[in-house]
C-alpha cells in the first residue's frame, strides 16, 4: 500500500490519523501511518510545546503532523472573559436548565472550571503553528479550509507542506490557488465539521478538478481496508481518518479509572445511524454523535446556536460537566458515521494491520475480477 504521497513522506502507508490524543497520533506513526495532532484543545502554547516535545521524543523518529483551526471569521478578538460577554443570557439558560434535566451533575468545588476552546481563534492558531514549527512536524493541516497565505509561506519556508479540509469542489480550487499542497477531501459522513456531498461524490469530482496541482486525501466514511482500495481507485493518493482512532487503546482523554470513558462506551453502542449534523458544538455545522443532548438542542424551545466561537465557550462548561457525569447517554463528541463499526477497543497497530490486510483482500479480489473469463475457467 504506497503511493507517491506516502513516499513522500517517508510513510509505509498513506493512512493519515487525526487525533486530539497525543498518544494516539504518535502509535499512528510508530505503526507506519502519518499521526496528526489536534492542537485546538490547547489554550496555553506552553502546553502545546510540552506535548509537541514528547511527541519528538515518542515517535521512534517517524513522522508526524500537526492539525490547526483558523476560521476565515470570528468575532472581535479578546480573552475569553471578553467574549464571554457577547453570550446572550437566554443561551446561558437553556444550558443550564438542560443540564439540571438530564441530570448532569455540577462540577466539584475542586474542579477548574473551562473557559472555551481558544484555538478558535486566529491568534491562537497562530501561536499554534510557531510552537509547530519549533518541532519537527511533517505537514500543518487546517481543519477549515486555507489558512491566511503568510502561514503558508512560513511553512514552506521550514519545508513543510500545508493541508486543508475541503467539501466541496471550490473549497477544494480555492485551497489550491491559495498554496496548499494537499487537499482533504471530506465528505458528508465525515464526522467534526463536514460539508454537504457525500465521500463517494466528492473524492473523484475533487481529483478531477484539481488534477495534479495538489495531492487529494479522501476522507468521511473510511474505517476499514476495503474503503481505503475505493479511495484510492476512485484517485486519491491516501486517506485521513479521524473518527475511528477514538476507541483505540491509547486514546485516555476523559478515560474513566477502570476501563472506557463514557464517550468511548456510547460511541461502542452506536450504529451508523446515530449521528446528528449540528452547529451546536462549535458554531459551525458539524457531525456528532446522537445523544439527550443534541436532542436537546433539536426541540422548539432551544435557541439558535451562535457563532464560532461563542457557541463553544457558551457549551464548554457544559461538556467539562457531561464528560465528567460519566453518562454514556448524555456525551458530546463529533463522530462521523463509520461509527456504525467501531465495536471494541483496540490498539492503534492493530488496527493499522487490519487496515493494510483489508486494503491487499480488496485489490486481489479485483485483480481476480480483472481476469478475464477463460482464464479462470477450468478445464474439462
């Protein structure tokens, strides 16, 4: 399983893992795929730094990524505190009064209360990608579309590329006139923020739009080998995944002390049905797992989510609450719909192997089905 992207990376696979989970990410490319770091969680650059550090330090010397979010518009930069005065009052009532019906109990008096996921911002982001660079990763991936045009110039400056998320085709054109390298070519079932055409749709309309100015990733709905073969038959030159990591092993973000968090637990028992397309979480339409609280948010008397980032520093509370009630049916966690197969916990290189078997099963069935008739037949 190569391809000339993966060469180019010094990858064995051109299997690109996002994770916000420092530990996942470096297993991903200890197992010989390309891990890529979440950074939006990290509202201080000192942390970011620390974790960028074991990164180098636990990777085996393999490659890694580092994914950022910069959204083209957000309100008027300031501290959370200054932003926390745009969240109108109904907003703040609704999720308490949600809170309290489900039974989400409060935070301990010990408890340090979230302030919002930051890295919405610009200058966050920002800071993101010059602790990056400090580092030694192998590409800086936007989650939301083209980052400004002086980011990528001082990435190709260090001799790193630049790869933005992409669901339509003049997202796609767009990215690729700004200066990106690789487009991620994201489709519907996607899960995190997502546009409006499916995988199969979209990964072959994008290849043939952009040609060979930039390499295309396929990514939305892709959690076995099988769905690896079609991504690159249908003329990607890799896949990213991103759902299908979080019930790895490795993955201890909100882990309880004995066994699975509860994300991990309600996402174990979902199917490929059980997700919802929501701006609930960030502002922006994104996909998530079904749970009491996004249905919540579905009824007639719940408000309008408000903008990125607002909508996050209005919920970030409320998630710090709900991962730690340990309710698997009260959780909020973007998930794509390949949901559907992730029924145990498993380590990273597991899965990798199963992967890369999935993916040589497939091309030999279609090499058989490549055969013509007569050649296969046997003789009387």
């Amino acid at each position: 399983m190569q391809t000339d992207l993966s060469k180019k990376f010094g990858i064995e696979y051109p299997i690109f893992g996002f994770t916000p989970s420092e530990h996942v990410a470096a297993a991903i490319s200890r197992a010989g795929g390309l891990g890529v770091l979440g950074c939006v969680r990290f509202n201080d650059a000192e942390e970011l730094d620390a974790v960028l550090t074991w990164m180098d330090e636990n990777t085996d010397g393999k490659p890694y990524g580092v994914d950022i979010v910069m959204p083209a518009k957000v309100p008027t930069e300031g501290t959370a505190v200054d932003l926390d005065s745009l969240i109108p009052a109904e907003h703040r009532a609704f999720v308490d009064r949600t809170l309290s019906e489900l039974g989400v109990p409060p935070l301990g008096d010990d408890a340090e209360h979230a302030t919002g996921v930051l890295g919405w911002l610009h200058s966050v982001a920002r800071s993101h990608v010059d602790v990056a660079l400090e580092h030694r990763p192998a590409l800086i991936a936007n989650a939301l579309g083209s980052p400004p045009k002086d980011i990528i110039d001082l990435a190709h400056e260090k001799g790193v590329p630049v790869a933005a998320l992409a669901g339509a085709v003049d997202h796609a054109k767009r990215h690729v006139e700004n200066g990106v390298d690789i487009v991620i070519a994201q489709g519907y079932e996607a899960g995190g923020h997502t546009g409006e055409v499916a995988s199969m749709v979209l990964w072959p309309e994008i290849v043939d739009a952009i040609g060979d100015s930039a390499s295309v990733l396929a990514a939305g709905g892709v959690g076995s080998g099988r769905q690896v073969a079609a991504a690159l038959a249908l003329g990607a030159s890799g896949v990213w995944m991103g759902s299908y990591w979080l019930t790895t092993a490795e993955y201890k973000l909100g882990s309880a002390a004995n066994g699975p968090s509860s994300i991990q637990r309600a996402l174990l028992g979902a199917s490929s049905s059980d997700t919802v397309r929501s701006r609930i979480y960030s502002g922006k339409p994104a996909r998530l797992l079904k749970t009491k609280w996004t249905e919540a948010w579905s009824k007639p008397d719940a408000p309008s989510p408000l903008p990125m980032p607002l909508q996050n520093i209005l919920v970030s509370e409320a998630h710090q609450r709900i991962s730690a009630g340990n309710d698997p049916e009260v959780v909020a966690m973007p998930v794509g719909q390949i949901v559907g197969r992730m029924n145990e916990i498993r380590p990273v290189a597991e899965i990798m192997t199963e992967l890369v078997d999935g993916y040589d099963k497939a091309v030999e069935r279609l090499n058989q089905a490549s055969i013509p008739a007569h050649r296969t037949s046997t003789m009387p």
